[in-house]
C-alpha cells in the first residue's frame, strides 16, 4: 500500500542513506531515516579510539563525483594528502619503487576494454604474460579479490586506469570516516531529517522507500525479489606497532594480491603518539580460511615491518562477505547489478547496485538515483 508520498522512509544510516536523505529533503520531501545500529555510518563508521581503524581502508577520490559533490555542498572535512613516494610494490618476494612490470602494464593497457572478455585474457593480449600479472595483483586493491583476472576486463581496466594514473587524487579523512559522517548527519538534521538510532525495520515501510542496506538485509524485506549479490571474501587486519625509524605507507603486494596501508602516515591521530596503526586487505582465495589469510598478511607484514612483531600494541581481525563492493564478472557491467528502481515505490542504495563508480562512489552514485527518482 502507498504511503503519504511527500513522506520518504530511508532504511540505513550509512553513506548510501545519509546522502538519499540530504538529497530528498533538498527537494522538499519529510524524510525519516531509520539506522538498525546506535550509530550512523555504516562501513563508514570508525572504531572508538585510541585506535580508529574502519571497515577495510578507506580514501576519498578527488575525480570522483561523491568528492565533487562533497565539495559542492561544503561538507569536504579536513583531508590529508598520502605522499605517494613513500609507496612501494613487492613482486615475488622482491620490494621496489619502480616495478617495471607494472610500469609496462600502464603503457600497454590503453583504449576500452571488452565487457564479455576477462581480464587476464585481454591484458595478456595486450601486455604480455608478466605485465598482465602485476595488472592483475595491483587490481585487487580496487576490486578485493583474489583473482581480478576471472573478472570483466572493462571493469578491471577502468579500475587500473583510475589507481595508476589518478592516485595522486586520493584523499584521507583526517581523524577518520566518522568525522565525515558527522557532517553528513548534521547537514541532514539542519534540513528536518527525523533520524532514529536503534530503530530496527523488520516490515517493509509504506511507499515510497529507500533500502539503503546490504542487498543480504534488503532482500529480507523484499522475499519476494531477485537480489543478487556479486562481492567478494575478504580477510581484514588492523594493526598497531610502535614507530620504529621509516615505514613505507602504502605495500602492494602483486603476487600474493593484497596491500597494506599505515594510515597514520597522512594522519598520525589514528593511533596514539609514538605508534602507528597499518590496515590490510586480502581477497580470500577459494577453499582458503581467515586464518591462512592472516597467515599470508603476516608474512607481507614481515618484509616491510621488520621486528613488528615485537612491536605490537594492538590488532583487530574481521572477515568481509560481500561487503566490500560488488564486482562484475565477463559479460556483465554494473548494469546488470540489481536495479535501484524496485517499482512500486521501491528504491535500492549501496554499493552492489545498478550505479557506476569506485568502490564507495557507488553508494553516492546509487544514492543520488534514487533520490532523484523518488521526487521526480
């Protein structure tokens, strides 16, 4: 049945919910959020300190249009700039800073990739052999999988070409996410958005409805819906260590496909003074446990932190299921995600829906169309 339709229900506070609900009340609309948790953010949300790691790693793009738009309503916080000098690329064992493996990969993967070709095809094609495996292991920072080579060579190449030639873009949140989600939920209060914290939506609300959720969450209000998910497994692990001499800020490790960043590089309020909290992500491969995916970070911890062990001040493990952004294997693009318009008064936003965009650009990009099309 059809609610009162200058009313817009929002399901989930994160920042998929935050921006639809900036966006509907710019428009005039009564918006009422619902949050299940007692804070807002989502993914986005930071750890109570001493030590404020997130959901994974998380950047800010400068080319991107959740940054334009950031900038546009004035809610950019205070960023910092990584130092990309301090990055280094471990190949088979082997740190450097100059990977000519991948500097090959850049020069040789240009033009438009295929849609129903998997990567590995086509960039071998292209590059050749070994060029096309350092493309492959630097595509599992964007994509937080295992093996980007079995996925669409259009969305691994768009996400190489965005990392490698626009990585001096990337931005980070200075004191963490919550701080831009802070900014976000004031910019919706001062617009009359009614948020409730702790408020748990088991029914579907009256239309018309945004479920800016997991598509696991959303399909238990929609039973009746096909909604398929297509994200990945990934092992986290923050670490803390007290600072010892230099550290690379950024390790991308192209054989066993994962990366660590020390995020109190741009921004040592992460951690307390005198040490310094390093993320890690890795896609986990097929048949592997979290902990042989530990296991594997560990011993990239152990090139580029010698002695961290003796270190450590603190750490925090979790596992990822398909909450890290959706991927798109050959013969699909993220139109064939499940689309944002439901009918019938239902609305779809997050990070695994039919909207284009970067990792967390999607949330914003699905947001945003949603918003619109609900006030049309």
């Amino acid at each position: 049945m059809a609610g009162n339709q200058d009313q817009i229900t929002i399901v989930g506070g994160g920042i998929a919910g935050l921006v639809a609900a900036i966006s509907c009340a710019e428009e005039g609309r009564k918006v009422f959020l619902h949050e299940a948790t007692g804070k807002l953010g989502g993914r986005g949300r930071g750890a109570d300190g001493p030590y404020i790691a997130h959901h994974g790693p998380h950047a800010l793009y400068g080319d991107g249009a959740f940054y334009r738009w950031l900038a546009k309503q004035k809610l950019l916080p205070k960023l910092a700039r990584p130092n990309p000098a301090t990055a280094v690329v471990r190949i088979d064992g082997q740190m450097t800073r100059l990977p000519l493996p991948l500097i090959a990969a850049a020069l040789r993967l240009r033009g438009k990739a295929p849609v129903d070709v998997d990567y590995r095809t086509w960039a071998t094609e292209r590059a050749g052999e070994q060029a096309a495996q350092a493309a492959i292991g630097f595509v599992s920072l964007p994509t937080y999988h295992h093996d980007p080579g079995e996925l669409s060579a259009a969305f691994c190449h768009e996400r190489f070409h965005r990392l490698v030639f626009h990585s001096t873009r990337v931005r980070y949140v200075v004191g963490g996410w919550s701080v831009l989600i802070a900014g976000l939920a004031e910019r919706a209060r001062d617009l009359g958005v009614e948020i409730h914290t702790g408020s748990r939506v088991t029914e579907l609300p009256a239309p018309p409805v945004i479920l800016a959720l997991p598509l696991s969450a959303a399909r238990a209000l929609l039973p009746d819906r096909d909604l398929k998910s297509t994200g990945t497994r990934t092992a986290l692990l923050d670490i803390a260590i007290k600072k010892k001499g230099r550290s690379p800020r950024l390790v991308f490790d192209l054989t066993e496909r994962l990366y660590l960043t020390r995020i109190t590089g741009p921004d040592p309020s992460l951690a307390p003074v005198g040490e310094d909290l390093i993320q890690a992500a890795a896609g986990l491969r097929p048949e592997e446990s979290i902990d042989q995916a530990t296991a594997r970070i560990e011993s990239v911890f152990d090139a580029a932190f010698p002695g961290w062990r003796t270190r450590e001040t603190w750490r925090r493990r979790s596992l990822a299921e398909n909450s890290s952004g959706a991927i798109d294997p050959p013969g699909s693009s993220w139109r064939d995600r499940p689309a944002i318009d439901q009918g019938d008064g239902i609305y779809l936003a997050g990070d695994q829906v039919a909207a284009e965009g970067l990792l967390g650009e999607v949330s914003y990009n699905s947001a945003l169309r949603a918003a619109k099309q609900i006030t049309r």
